[in-house]
C-alpha cells in the first residue's frame, strides 16, 4: 500500500506550490474566525451571512484556499493554475455566481461561495509571502537576503516547504478537514469565460494530488520540520508575527479582502479589491481576458521547488514512525469533486508476521490509494533535562487566558507602578484580540461604541490584588483596566496630512496591532510611570512606506493611567519630522524604556528595525529616543514630535535589523552611561573573505550623563562593538541588564580566575546560535561550534540559544572594536548558559531579580517551552529547568517573561501565547508569587 502511494506521485510530474497547502489553510482560518462586522453596522447583516456560508462549508473553503497551485508542475498546466492566482480569475468568478445563481443561495451556490471565498485568501498569501507586485520586503525577500546571501532559489527552497513543516510543528493542524468538495462544473465554466483552455481530467488528477499534498503535511511535516528550519531561523522566529507575509499579516490581509468580497456578491461592486497589483481595469471578455491575465506579471509567475519530489526523499527516514494507515477516495458526482481519507486499523491491530514486509491490500479501486500517516512525533537524540513543575516552586499561581481566538494574549508583558502607590500594575497586551466593547469597560454609557467590536487590547492587572485562590481566571473577571484602540487611533491631523482627503482618516484601521509592543517610561519626568503602547500595523495601507504608531498614557498619583493617550505618534508624522518622505517607517513593534542619559528618569528608545531610509538599504534599521523631561507637563498638543535623537547603524547593512534590542547600562568604575543597541541581522566577515548571514552585532553608543536641557547630544559611537563569527547567531536579539546582580564571586570563563562581586552584568541573548553544549550532550561545554548543516538531518544543537554573561567593568572606555577573534570569546564574559533542545531557542526572553535570573526556551520539548532558573552564587553549575503542565501542550512556555517585585514578594510573569486550552492559539498568562 505505501509502494502504491509513492508510485501514484512519483508517476506525475514535479508539482510546485506557494505557501504550501498547510499555511494557506491557517490563514484562511484565522481569516474566518476574524470575518465579522461591528453589531448593528449596516454591513452586519451581510457579513453574517457570508461568514455562516463559511462555517456551513469548510470543506470547499479549504479545497479553494489550495486550488490556485493545482496545475504547478502537474501535466503541463502551470499557465492555467497562474491564471487562479490573479484578481481576474476571481472577478471572472463573480460573474459567473451572479449570472448562474439567485437568492435564496442553493446549497450548491454557497459551496461556489465558499470556494471563491478560499481562492482570494490564497492570492493576498500568495502575493505577501512571495514579495510579488513590487514588495520589498516580503516574507521571502527578508528570508532570502537576510539569510541566504540574496540567493532567491534557497529561499524558495526552505520556505514553501518549510513553512508547512513549521505549521505541522507548531500546532496540530486538527481543524483541516480530510476531506474537500471541488465545484468542478463552476470552475470549468470560469475558465471557459476566460478563454483559458482545461482539460477537466487533468485538473481532477492534479487537484488530487494537491489533497495527498495536505494529508502528508497532516501526517509528516512535524517529524520533517528539522531538516527545513535548522537552515532558516525566521522560519521558527517570525513566521507567525513577521509584518508582512507572517501569519497573521496575510490572515489579517484575507479578513479585509473577504470585507470587499461581500459587495462583490452582493452587488457586483469590483471597485475595492485585494491586491497590490490591482491597479489595472477589469479584463474584457473572450481572448482578451487570458491575453490581459498573461500581461499581468509574468516575470512574477512562481517556479517553485516540488513539494512532493521533497516529501517523497524524506520518506524513507520517517517510514518507521509511520503507524496509522487511511485509504483517500475520489469520486465526481453532479458536477463537484469530493475527496476524502477513511482511517484503517494501525498496524499493529492486525494479524501478519512481525517480520512481514507486505503492505495489507487496499482493492482494486484505481481511484483508492493507500496512505499512512505519523501518530506520534519524537526525536531520541535531543538532549533533554529533567524538569520540575513551577508548582513546585511557586506556592501561589493565577492563570490568566482569554476565550478571544488568536489574541496574542501574552505578546508583551511590563510591570510599572502608573498610580504612585509603590504597588506595581501589570500591563498584558494581545494585539489581536477581538471582543464588544460592553464587555470591556463594563458600565459605559457610549451608544456610539458600545456595540462595537474591537481589534487588540492591553489588560493592566494590580499585582497584589490578584485572588490567587483560583487557578484560572478570564482575564475580563479579573476586572482589569483596558486600553483599547478604539479610543486611542483618533483621528489626528498633522501638517502633511492637513491638505488629504478626510475620508482617509475617518475611520480607525480593523487591524492596528495595538500592544504589538509595550514600555515603562516616566516620559514627563514626574516620578510616576508611564506606559507607551505600539501598534505596528496602524495606517491606511498595511503594505504602504508608512506603517506604525506609539501612543504614551500617562500614570496619574492615586489615579493611575488615562484611558486615551495623552502623546501620540505616527510613522506618517515621524517621516515628517525626520524630513524623510521617502523612507519606509515601521514604528510601533520594538519599544524600550530605557535611562538612556542617567538622570533618573526613564526616557523611550522606539526600536525600528524594518526602518528603510533609502531603497538600496531595506531593512537596515534605525532607533529614535525621547529623553523624559518635565516641560513634557505642559504640553498639551498630544503630538510626541520630533525625537530627541536618532541613530543608525555605524555599517549600514541592508537587513541588519538595527534596533532590535536597546538597553541602557550605566558603568560607574568607567563613569559612563552606554546605550546598547542590537543588529541581530548584521552580516560579518572574516579576514579570509568568508561571509557569516546573521551573525549579528552590538554596538555601544557612548551618552552624555543627566543633563538640565531639554536638548542632549545624541549618543555617540566610539568602536565598541561585539560581534561573533557564526552563521545564525543573530546577537543582539536580546539584551538585558541584571541589577545588584552578585552575592557571591564567580568563575571567569576566559581567565579561568575567581570575579569579585558586580554591581551589575550585561547579558546577551542569541536564542537562534547553534549549541556547542550539546555537541557531548552537556550544558557548558566552550569550544568552537560548527556552523548550519547542510545535510538534510541537521547537527545537534542547531537554534538551541546560548546567554552569555558579561561584566562591563572589563570594558574599556577607549575607543576599540571588540570584534570576537577565532575563539569566539568577548571581552568581560564571566559565563555562557546553552541550551539544551534543538530549536529551544534558549535565552529569547531574560528577567532577573537581585538574586536570580530567569531564562526562557519557549520552543523546547515540541514548543511546550520551558523556563529556567539560575543563580550566580551557582554559577558553575545548570540552570535549574522548569515546565508548567498543559493539556494540549505546544503553548510557548517562556516566549516572554516578566517580574515585579514589592514589599517581600516578587512575582514572575511567564506568557504561553500559543496556549490552546481555553481557544485555539489564544494565549495566557502565569503569575506566579512568592514570598521572600
């Protein structure tokens, strides 16, 4: 039965695809459960309708959301399967449904729905994923140049397979249904008017094959994942958040494209359509339209790797995981196509020789084909630790979740005192959050608002006024105080925008990724925090030069902070303050509070990595600063204005990602102030000319201490840089500052010799590095570590993190490159902890108390995650592992941490923002008390 399986696919000719079958389908159903309107909004109604349609009928849905790939390399097609990826196939589509069917909606017209509906999901994808329509900065083209040296072919190679492989890897995939109703009459139809030629067998055998396709991804792509994404850190780092071409971009961008597709069933109203490349006039009829539809990018039509050519060299290394088997079955019936998987007894349930090679028969059915399919997914050769439960350490525990679908709940997590009460509040943000505003600010009496739903929200909690006698709480009975972005995305006029169209501005954008980002600041120097909020997707046009905003709420004594905010700015009005209106701004995803000229005040470092200030350096990267001061008192404008200082990178390298990371330390014994900016995308070079793709860079930018001025001079950098030669470090991912750290003297790693006591240590996260640790199978082993494996079963310790510990009294204040030399050592490293999972991804989150350190791995152990503690009196020994039990597990334990800490008790924040046990991907959030 399993010869039968390889010899059906390998019979047909190499098949190519875009996102692969499995992507396409997560974000068509993000899209679907984000597809409703306000309640009693004139659109309401319709919407409703159309979203039942999509609820009635996933199987045609999901068999549209794949169908445009279906002739790729399938038997000459390929023509025809491009022209499905193109606004005129649908528009083509439309007129067909309006000509052929009339309200009330046969069962047969919703399934056409539903299909349609699936096939302008797999457009936008498509168009975003593969930088298509003169994207700069798509997901591909970040991947491609930012990793593979600008090769576009390797690219492809890893990420239209990958991506799959990474979707079976971070969930289960359960919601994709096996089976799919094809409207093969209608489609047939649409090609005709067209004037595009099918062969309607053709199409048949290729569209099965696109369903074996998803069934092996459901089956496979979890054990495959490795060998795709060891080579790829953006692969497991930002698939899902990446702004353009992520998940959750083209999920966000399919929600507002199916927005316009409802006045396309209705009415027949074209005028709003989906893509960037929509700027052409409908196509005429007859020749003209496959004439028209060939015009349209043909330098753009995707040669793509065979994604079953790669799924079928894999197959011998996952044959003996295999233990499930289903026969697929294809039958045509009234004008539709329906294929479908019927699961058989495993293996071990029938009766045959234990040492019997024979596949059981599947019939003589030549539309019957055998398939097998993966239970169970694990890797013997991961190193893994014992754990203990946080129970075990914490007496005190409150899991906060939301029931909101793929909120995000957990993306960024800050602790401030915003009432001056020395009782810290804990701010929870979830970009994606989707609820009616009655349930948020319960009490309410707006009749304009109060039926509204809104997109993104951030919860802020008192930490000491939390009932830890409940396991679980909802965060809306927790009686949090929102923010909401409905409220702050007001319109406001700046003066290039005084002379736009109002109608531009007039209403708030549905997706604004408000908590995309959070900071604590005290930005009118008043000794009262202050929260900044980003929302990294605010703006009229999510693929426009212009994308982002940061909004500052003031804290108020006994008050707390205000409900709207009291400063705002917007990338629009930071390209005019920067006299740069050509630039690509993308603000609002990396925000920092940070001291940053050490007068007391906690002043705003806005992190903008994607920024691009000329085309020939996309992504290079740049980082503007708000010095707190009080005139800020006064000011009444609302506008935040010009920064007070920007910087760029000091190489300018195009997807560098300058200003990932921003830290602030303060080094007395050399009476300066550094401000530490991390390049984790920094491309570095050897002197033999060898070239290592995300290798990544710190610099340190020298700052004048606290000054009376409201003008400081910007920070200056003098040489001091800290840089590695390996491939897929990417240091200066995560920075982090460790107060009043010491109680004890340590082992130096480099000297060899016994440190005294530090006032503080600067740690350095590269959660992607390769792990020599795991090269023998323990923690801290030093040596040098080979870089990505090329072979198709990568090395041990490929993305499982290292956190490097430093001492920056041992810097020296002299202008000097601290370029690492072959031994990869760094100048005042004191320890380095190493992960021990491959991709763990050790060290992406870092928090500290006075006498301990919490680190997280949040892709560990199949993506349940892991924390883990370590204490610097026992610096020679592990970290100290920690899980949280979870009944679906995959949750991301440890993808961010926080603490807050008062009186005697310190609270630790840990987010789980893939947590599906209380709504698929919705998140939830630990705190976890102690008393010392």
């Amino acid at each position: 039965m399993y010869g039968l399986l390889i010899a059906l696919l390998c019979t047909l000719l190499s098949c190519v695809l875009g996102c692969g079958p499995a992507v396409h389908n997560e974000v068509a159903e993000r899209a679907r459960r984000w597809f409703f309107d306000k309640q009693g909004s004139e659109q309401d109604e319709k919407i409703a309708q159309y979203r039942d349609i999509l609820d009635r009928h996933p199987e045609s849905l999901q068999a549209g959301v794949v169908f445009p790939d279906w002739g790729y390399g399938c038997m000459s097609m390929d023509e025809e399967a491009e022209a499905a990826h193109w606004t005129p196939f649908l528009e083509y589509g439309l007129d067909h449904f309006l000509a052929t069917y009339k309200r009330p909606y046969s069962q047969r017209a919703e399934q056409l729905v539903a299909f349609l509906f699936g096939i302008a999901s797999h457009q936008v994808a498509d168009e975003l994923w593969h930088s298509l329509s003169g994207l700069q900065d798509g997901f591909m083209l970040a991947l491609s140049n930012s990793t593979f040296n600008g090769e576009f072919g390797r690219a492809h190679d890893v990420l239209d397979v990958g991506g799959d492989f990474a979707m079976a890897h971070m969930d289960s995939l359960s919601y994709i249904l096996d089976k799919w109703t094809v409207p093969v009459d209608d489609v047939m139809a649409i090609y005709k008017e067209m004037g595009v030629d099918v062969s309607r067998w053709r199409m048949n055998i290729c569209i099965t094959r696109q369903f074996y396709a998803m069934e092996a991804v459901k089956r496979f792509g979890r054990g495959l994942f490795p060998s795709y994404a060891s080579r790829a850190p953006m692969l497991t780092e930002r698939l899902d958040d990446y702004y353009m071409g992520g998940l959750f971009s083209m999920a966000t961008s399919t929600s507002d494209c199916w927005f316009s597709l409802v006045d396309w069933f209705n009415d027949g109203n074209f005028t709003r359509k989906c893509l960037v490349s929509d700027n052409h006039k409908k196509a005429n009829k007859g020749s003209n339209g496959r004439k028209q539809h060939q015009a349209m990018p043909s330098n753009e039509v995707l040669h793509r790797h065979s994604f079953y050519e790669m799924l079928m060299q894999a197959m011998p290394e996952v044959r003996e995981q295999l233990e499930v088997n289903a026969t697929v079955s294809t039958h045509e019936h009234d004008g539709f196509l329906y294929l479908s998987t019927n699961r058989i007894a495993p293996e071990s349930e029938r009766r045959r020789p234990e040492s019997s090679n024979v596949r059981p028969h599947v019939g003589n059915n030549p539309k019957q084909h055998a398939f097998i399919a993966k239970a169970q997914h694990g890797n013997k050769d991961l190193h893994v630790e014992n754990c203990a439960s946080l129970e075990t350490l914490f007496p005190k525990i409150k899991q906060l979740y939301t029931t909101s679908e793929y909120s995000g709940f957990g993306t960024a997590i800050v602790t401030g005192d915003f009432s001056g009460s020395d009782k810290p509040s804990i701010a929870i943000s979830a970009p994606y959050f989707k609820g009616r505003w009655e349930l948020l600010r319960p009490g309410s009496n707006s009749t304009s608002t109060s039926k509204t739903y809104i997109a993104g929200a951030v919860f802020v909690v008192d930490a000491w006024d939390l009932q830890y006698t409940l396991s679980y709480q909802n965060i809306i009975d927790a009686e949090p105080f929102v923010l909401l972005p409905s409220e702050a995305m007001v319109k406001q006029k700046t003066a290039n925008e005084s002379n736009r169209d109002d109608k531009s501005h007039s209403s708030l954008p549905r997706y604004p990724l408000f908590g995309s980002s959070m900071a604590v600041i005290d930005f009118n120097a008043d000794g009262i925090d202050d929260l900044a909020v980003g929302s990294s997707r605010y703006g009229q046009d999510p693929t426009g030069s212009f994308l982002g905003r940061v909004d500052i709420y003031l804290g108020h004594a006994g008050a707390g902070l205000s409900s709207v905010p009291d400063f705002t700015l917007t990338a629009e009005q930071l390209a005019v303050y920067m006299d740069s209106p050509w630039s690509g701004q993308r603000i609002g995803g990396f925000l920092f509070g940070e001291d940053v000229n050490n007068d007391g005040f906690v002043d705003l470092v806005i992190g903008a990595p994607y920024n691009s200030d000329v085309p020939y350096e996309v992504h290079a990267g740049k980082l503007f600063g708000y010095i707190s001061h009080p005139s800020r008192r006064s000011d009444k404008s609302g506008l935040m204005g010009r920064p007070d200082f920007s910087l760029v990178s000091p190489q300018r390298q195009s997807f560098e990602w300058f200003g990932f990371a921003a830290k602030s330390v303060h080094v007395d014994v050399l009476n300066t102030t550094l401000l530490l900016v991390g390049a984790p995308g920094h491309k570095s070079r050897e002197p033999s000319g060898d070239k290592h793709s995300l290798s990544g860079m710190i610099y340190a930018f020298s700052v004048v201490n606290g000054t009376e001025s409201e003008t400081i001079r910007p920070p200056a950098f003098k040489g001091l840089e800290f840089a590695l030669q390996k491939d897929n470090t990417q240091l200066g991912s995560q920075i982090h500052v460790w107060q009043n750290a010491y109680v004890g003297s340590t082992l130096n790693e480099q000297t060899g010799k016994t440190s005294t006591p530090a006032p503080l240590l600067v740690l350095f996260g590269s959660p992607s590095e390769h792990s020599s640790g795991m090269d023998d199978g323990r923690w801290a082993v030093s040596g040098k570590a080979s870089g990505p494996p090329s072979e198709p079963i990568p090395e041990r310790g490929w993305q499982a993190g290292e956190v490097r510990i430093l001492d920056p009294r041992q810097w020296s204040n002299d202008t000097h490159k601290n370029n690492a030399p072959s031994d990869h050592t760094i100048a005042g490293l004191i320890s380095t902890l190493r992960g021990s999972q491959s991709p763990g991804h050790f060290g992406r989150a870092l928090t500290s108390s006075e006498s301990e350190l919490w680190i997280g791995e949040p892709l560990s152990e199949m993506e349940d995650g892991r924390v883990y503690r370590w204490a610097p009196e026992n610096s020679n020994k592990s970290p100290t592992c920690f899980f949280m039990p979870n009944a679906l597990g995959r949750a991301r334990l440890g993808q961010v941490i926080s603490s807050a800490r008062w009186g005697y008790s310190h609270t630790l924040v840990v987010a789980m923002p893939h947590d599906s046990q209380f709504s698929r991907l919705s998140g939830s959030v630990l705190l976890l008390e102690t008393a010392t």
